[in-house]
C-alpha cells in the first residue's frame, strides 16, 4: 500500500518492530511518522510491547493460569532432532543470492510503483494452527450448516464449538470420531437471529484431552 | 544462562534464545530457551487480548490459544522479523478473526441503540461489500488525525478510551468527537457516490 504524503510503502506489520529502531531520518521512519495508519500501526505495536495493565485485566491472577498453559505446552513439546535449516539472511549473505536478492527487490519496486495504490490490510496471512484444516462451512438448503474438517494424527475424537458474533459459545456437539458433523439452527443454546456470523472451531480430543485446536472458521447463516 | 540449571537470564536476547531453539542442540536447553521466550510475552499477548474483548475470560482463551500456536511453530520461525513482531502480528490477527466488527460508518452510540434484530442499514450493507472503496476514500477524504482515530478503532480495533491515549486527545469527549467527524464525512462521501450512480 503506497500513501499520499510519501514515496515509501506502508509498512508491513511484521516488520513493525525492525522500524522502531531505524534512524529518525530514515524514509521508512519518516513515512511511519506521517502515515496515519503506519502511525496506528506503530502506537499499537508499542502497546503491545509496553505491557501495561489496564483496568479490570486481572492480570495478577491470569498470570497463573498462563503460566500454567505455557508448562503444559513446553512439557508436550517435541524439538527436532536435527538443527532447523539456516536464517535466511545467513543464507542471503552468500554472494550470488545476495546479487539475485537485489534484482528481486528492483524487480519488486517496479512492481510496487506500477500497481493500484491501495490493498486492503485487514487480514494479514499470519500463519494457524494447521495440523487440523476445516474445510469451508456449507449452508444446506433447510438452514443447517454442515461442517467438515481433516482427520488429525493422535486424535480419537473431535468435538465441534459455535460462537455467536459477541464470541459467546452457541453450541457445542457431543464428542465424535466423524470427521464432519450437520448442525441444525434449531439446536442453538439461544435463540438467535437468522442471519449472523458465526465462527466455529473443532478440538482434537485423545482420550478425553483437547490436544489440538483447529484455526477458527466463519460462517453467515440465512 | 545457567547451563546446569537449564535458566535462562532475562538479559539473553530474543535472537540468542531462538538461536538455541533451533539449534538442534539437548532438547531440555531447547525447551528451556523456548519457555523464557515465551514466558516473556505471556503479559503482552494477554493484555493486548484483553484490549480487543473487555473481557477476562475471552482474552484468557485467546491469549492460551495465541501462545499454544507459538509453540506449534516457534522451529520454524525463520528471524526475518523480530520475535515481538511476530507475535504481535499473531495476536493482532487472532483477536481480529475473533472480535467484532467496528464500523467504519456508524457513529458507536448509534450502533449500540439499536436492537440486535434491527436490519442492517444500507451503509453497513455497502461497507461489507465495498471495503477497498472505503480504505481508499479514508485516505483521500479524513484530515490525518481522522484516519489515525479510523484506524485505531476500526482497524486495530482499540477502545475509544485507548485511541484517546494514543492520540493524546484531551478534550473532554475524547476520541469519540473526531470518531464522528470521521464517519460523517464518510457517510457523506458514500451519498456522493450512490448520487453519482
């Protein structure tokens, strides 16, 4: 996304904390100082590093409970064997990749200059959880939605949740060794509206324990 | 570090420890190293959940899920950006998958008054339908600190109370006063263009 007020493209939001620590002079930095969404960008990204309580976060007591979970899921993680390939800039530094990567970037910032100014940013391709995939929701044509997601290594059983547009759970299934489940509107713990967005999740059970959660997906019903 | 103890100091940076991560190394000095890195955004991913939902309880599911995904692919993070970024990049869109809408068009208190059955009205019809015209049009239509109130609320999906903050806003409404003046000139510009046809 280029900007009115400088040459520079806004800044991608994973790169956010590497242009804390560029030069005031910098045009990367000073696009970020003039850009109003760079410069949301930015304040947020340093909310997010300050840390500082607000009221009513109850953070004392959370606490716990994430460190807790942060236990678990270091006692259940498997390292690999092996050392993990090298970063990609120690690989860069060689000479011919470094002379490859520079044509990608002009070839790149020829590309930027040329396209529509505006793409939108609202949905980063942030990676999930993808070990367990759901498969796009379907509405059949009574109204029930029809759910499938993929098998998951080590799972016996899957279990289904609904969340309304407040995020409050609508419905939850019985535990199933299915790999997909229908779902009637009717079956909702409240009653809801016709249309809305849901968004539903599946948890791989083994032996009654959640050992994985599925990325959320969406659905609108009618 | 402490080798014998498997501790980590505080003062080790973010890239040393992802350093030993990845290493291949003793899978106990590895697991250790990932705990420290973790533990040290256990606050921050939390808060920053809790900003997003207002809520104990939801910011506490999201923030578990968010670190449970850290440890899924913490290996393959490949340091292109700094680890705080990443994470934040994570917990930023986490919260916005799970959150509410914002929207760019409709003044808060209106959005709150009316009831849950209510019809949607045509401009929130529009602004599903249209969001890259809106995008483009808050950059060419809203004075700057308009677009930083738009973006802050709609996008990062702030509180009002922290665009306010943010914005270092110190008149008496705060953020909400510019949040109207944004919207209005939205609306505005989206009469503009149904009358153009």
């Amino acid at each position: 996304m280029k900007t009115d007020r400088a040459s520079q493209p806004c800044i991608d939001v994973q790169s956010i904390g590497a242009v804390l620590s560029l030069p005031a002079d910098d045009p990367v930095r000073i696009h970020a100082n003039e850009c109003p969404r760079c410069k949301s960008l930015l304040a947020s990204y340093q909310a997010f590093v300050d840390a500082e309580p607000t009221e009513g976060s109850d953070l004392e007591r959370v606490r716990g409970m994430l460190d807790a979970r942060i236990r678990a899921d270091a006692a259940r993680w498997k390292p690999s064997k092996s050392p993990v390939r090298a970063f990609w800039w120690q690989v860069l530094l060689r000479p011919v990749p470094l002379l490859a990567a520079g044509l990608v970037v002009i070839a790149a910032a020829v590309f930027w200059t040329s396209r529509e100014p505006e793409q939108s940013t609202l949905r980063d391709s942030t990676p999930q959880v993808d070990s367990l995939v759901l498969r796009p929701a379907q509405i059949a044509a009574d109204g029930s939605l029809q759910l499938e997601w993929s098998s998951m290594a080590g799972a016996d059983q899957y279990q289904v949740r609904l969340y309304g547009p407040d995020f409050g759970e609508v419905f939850r299934s019985a535990n199933t060794t299915a790999t997909s489940l229908t779902v009637n509107p009717d079956r909702f713990a409240a009653k809801l509206p016709p249309t809305l967005d849901l968004t539903w999740r599946v948890y791989a059970l083994s032996h009654g324990d959640v050992i994985a959660t599925s990325p959320p997906g969406s659905i609108r019903t009618r | 570090m402490s080798a014998s103890s498997n501790r980590w100091d505080k003062t080790v940076p973010d890239e040393e420890l992802l350093r030993v991560v990845r290493s291949g190394g003793e899978a106990e000095r590895r697991r250790a190293a990932a705990t420290e890195l973790v533990s040290r955004y256990r606050d921050s991913v939390y808060l920053w959940c809790f900003r997003y939902t207002g809520d104990v309880e939801r910011a506490l599911d999201l923030s578990q899920d968010v670190l449970t995904s850290v440890w899924e692919r913490i290996e393959t993070f490949e340091g292109r950006a700094k680890f705080s970024s990443w994470l934040y990049a994570v917990t930023r869109n986490r919260c916005i998958d799970a959150g509410r809408h914002v929207s760019y068009l409709l003044d808060e208190d209106a959005v709150a008054a009316a009831p849950d059955r209510a019809p949607l009205p045509d401009a929130v019809l529009y602004e599903e339908q249209d969001e890259q015209w809106l995008l483009q049009t808050i950059r060419t239509e809203l004075e700057p600190d308009e677009q930083q109130a738009i973006w802050l609320r709609c996008v990062e999906r702030m509180g009002i109370d922290d665009v306010t903050r943010i914005m270092k806003l110190e008149n008496a409404s705060g953020a909400r006063t510019v949040l109207q003046r944004a919207r209005k000139k939205l609306r505005g510009a989206l009469e503009r263009r149904k009358e153009a046809g």
